[in-house]
C-alpha cells in the first residue's frame, strides 16, 4: 500500500480521542484505514492537553504523506499551532485543521484512506463544517 495521509485527534479527554477515532474507523469500514491516533489528555490520564503525547501520535501516524490535526477547542488549538510555530517537533508537512471534530475526522479518515493528499484531506475535514442536520 502507498503511504497515506495520517491523522492525529487531539482531545482535551484521552476517552474522547480514541472513541472519536474508533468511530472514525468504523464508519470507514475498518480494515486496512489510513492511520488515525488518538492524543487526548495529559500523560497522567487526566483532561488537558500534552504537547509530548500531539508529537509522538504525529510521529506514530506520519508515513510520509502529511499528518492532519484535528482539534477539540481551547488549548488544544493553541498547542498544536506552537508545536507548529518550533518548526521541529512535528514530521514535515504536518497541518492543524479547521474542522469539526467528529465530522471533520471521519471525512478526513475516508479520504485519506482512499489515497488522497493532504490538500484533498484538509478540504473532506473542512466541509464538513457544511453538513446539515436538519
């Protein structure tokens, strides 16, 4: 298989993160999916965020293609966009994603898994901002 885009959730909670990416994987319809890793929550297991757990699921999910992050609010937008701004922390061609957080990452999931760039995975997150519900 080619190298796909991987997608990291960064969550405020670890149990958010990786039910979000379970869900992600399901819908996709499991199998061989793009890679998809959670990094919710501080290394102690609490709510917050941990700049070491954002670079090492970006390293876990880099296979070369681009790493997508997608996150919950707050903080977690702030420390993405400084690990960002070091320029060294995360794997080249990494990019923070404006996007809702459970749409944002199943479209990002399926169409990464389906072998498109970055720019085509950035684009499937940010319209979900359009789906309606009603």
């Amino acid at each position: 298989m080619s190298r796909r885009v991987g997608i990291v959730l960064v969550s405020h909670s670890a149990a958010v993160a990786t039910a979000v990416a379970e869900l992600a994987r399901g819908l996709t319809g499991g199998g061989d999916t793009a890679p998809i890793v959670p990094a919710g929550g501080t290394p102690d297991g609490g709510l917050g965020t941990s700049a070491d757990l954002i670079i090492e699921a970006a390293k876990a999910a880099d296979q070369g293609a681009g790493v997508a992050l997608l996150v919950d609010l707050g903080s977690a937008v702030l420390t993405v966009k400084a690990l960002l701004a070091e320029e060294d922390e995360l794997p080249p061609n990494a990019r923070l994603i404006d996007a809702p957080f459970v749409e944002g990452a199943v479209a990002a999931l399926v169409t990464a898994t389906a072998g498109a760039d970055l720019a085509a995975v950035t684009a499937a997150a940010e319209e979900a901002y359009t789906y309606r519900k009603a």
